[in-house]
C-alpha cells in the first residue's frame, strides 16, 4: 500500500471517530436541554391580584388593591389600597398577615404603614429572596386576639380580604423604601385630588354628551313641526305625541345636566379644600393624628422581629 492509499484509510478512520464523537455529545447536549426547566419558561398558574381588584373584610369593609411595589435590593415591598363603604371612622382598623408559597408557616414581617384619608399602605420588611407568590390577607379584627386563629398563623378560608402577588407580575421599583408619615400623607391628599380631578373630567363629558343629545331632539321636534302643515289630522296627532315624548327626554337630560354642574360645584369646592390641606400638611400647619392601628401594627412587627 503506498503513501496516498495508508493516507486515506487513516483520514476515513478519524472522520468516522469523530463524526461519531459529535453525534454522542449533541446528543448528551440536547438531552440535557430539553429537559433542564432552566432553559424553559416558568409554566406555573400565575397567581396575581390585578389593579382594581376588590375584596371585603368581615366586617365588610371593600379594600380595592391600587399598587404593589417590591424592591428586591433592599428585601421590601408595599401594597397600597383604596377604602370603600367605611363608616368614615377617622380610626379605622387592618391587621394584615402575609406569607410566601416557599415558608407557608412563617408569616412576613408587615405593618400598617398609613391608614387615612381612604387610603391604606401595607409595609412588608425583611422579605426573603426566593418566593414566587406572596399571600396577603387583610381584616378589621387581630388574628392574635382570635383563639382559632391563634392556632395556625395562616388565616381560615374566606377570612378577610385576601390578595395575592406574584414575583413575575410585581412592579420592580429599586428607590422604594419605608416612608415617613408625612410622604404618605401628602400621597392620599394627592389621590383624593386626583380622583376629584377625574369625576369633574367625566361629568363635564356627561354634560357635553347630553347637550348634543338636546340639540339633535329640538332639531327633531323642528322637523316634526314643520312637516304638520302637509298632515292629516290624525297624522298631526300622532306627531304631536312624538314631540311631546322628545320634550320629555328634553327635560330630562336638563336636569341631568343641572345634577352635574351642582356636583362639579360641590366637587371644585372640595379640590379647593385638599388643595389648602396639602400645603397646611406640607408645611406643618396641619397634622393627622396617629391611629392605633398604625400604632399596634409597628407593635406587631416589633414582637414579631424579637421572636423571629
């Protein structure tokens, strides 16, 4: 065998080796892929409470859930909430128990940081870095002064306003932290101006809409008017009906524009008024009293800090 013949052969020879080679460890490769879930998206039920979502505690209290924000960097998170159907009580009480789907029986550290003005914040401290859903139940009466609650620190089904947050539907925010009670004053003044604000905005669509509807009857009652010299009289009849139903409707989209603007009154009064407050409260002039539930929930992280 010559030179270019024993070349070959040993060409063919090591191709072949490392042709096989390849196969095994694309192979190996690919198993490994496709059954690694490090490489697949997380195909778990999201389990999230959406903006605007409403829950009622037992003494039926609405709770709508406005925001949820977590920054991972300092381990805290806070959920804000609209108060609907209170008594008005300036001393309205929340007891919040949260825990996380990876330690179901260790509940979070959290407190009531602002209860006010409609407006209720939840402080969550100390969160731990792997969770996925976060479970926050919310109720009028303190599950420590309760004998069965007492025995499970995770509240019964159907106890309270519960509402969940899940890591991959979290709004990220790295500059959030605790702030004073000042910060969150000012906050729930700037929301009851915004939604003040709001209501003026689709009052004053309402009285737009209404007036077009006034125009297009009275141009119909115009119609129907001048069409009656060239009526029969049971015809003339008939029409007169029909004008009589439209000066109705007339009438009744008047006082409904008349409802509006005495509620866009009473409302641009009111701007006024917390407009007045916030600066009185940025300036010190004016300051909320502290609210035993503020109080009792600090309490509350503090004992659950020194038995932790």
């Amino acid at each position: 065998m010559n030179g270019i013949d024993r070349f070959k052969k040993w060409t063919a020879e090591n191709v072949n080796l490392k042709y096989r080679g390849f196969l095994i460890l694309f192979s190996c490769l690919m198993v490994a892929f496709l059954t690694s879930r490090l490489w697949l998206p997380n195909d778990a039920r999201i389990e999230n409470s959406a903006f605007g979502t409403e829950r009622n505690t037992t003494d039926g209290v609405t709770l709508v859930l406005k925001d949820w924000e977590y920054n991972p960097g300092e381990n805290y998170m806070e959920a804000t909430f609209r108060i609907e159907n209170s008594d008005g009580m300036q001393d309205e009480k929340f007891f919040p128990v949260a825990h996380t789907d990876t330690n179901r029986l260790t509940s979070l550290p959290v407190s009531v940081a602002y209860c006010n003005n409609g407006l209720l914040v939840i402080r969550f401290t100390n969160v731990p870095q792997k969770w996925n859903v976060v479970s926050l139940w919310i109720d009028g009466r303190d599950p420590d002064t309760d004998l069965a609650s007492s025995l499970s620190s995770i509240p019964a089904a159907g106890e309270g306003a519960n509402f969940l947050c899940d890591i991959r539907k979290v709004k990220i925010n790295s500059s959030l932290k605790s702030q004073t009670k000042l910060f969150y004053s000012l906050q729930s003044i700037d929301s009851q101006i915004t939604e003040n604000k709001n209501q003026i905005s689709k009052l004053d669509q309402k009285i737009d809409g209404a007036n077009l509807e006034i125009k297009q009857l009275e141009f119909d009652i115009s119609a129907l008017k001048e069409n009656q010299k060239y009526q029969t009289s049971d015809e003339i009849k008939e029409s007169n009906s029909a004008i009589e139903n439209k000066d109705s409707q007339i009438g009744n989209l008047k006082n409904d524009i008349s409802g509006c603007q005495s509620e866009i009154k009473t409302r641009k009064e009111k701007l006024k008024k917390l407009q007045q407050k916030w600066k009185d409260t940025k300036s010190g002039r004016f300051m909320e009293p502290e609210t035993s539930d503020s109080i009792s929930s600090e309490k509350k992280v503090e004992n659950q800090k020194k038995t932790g």
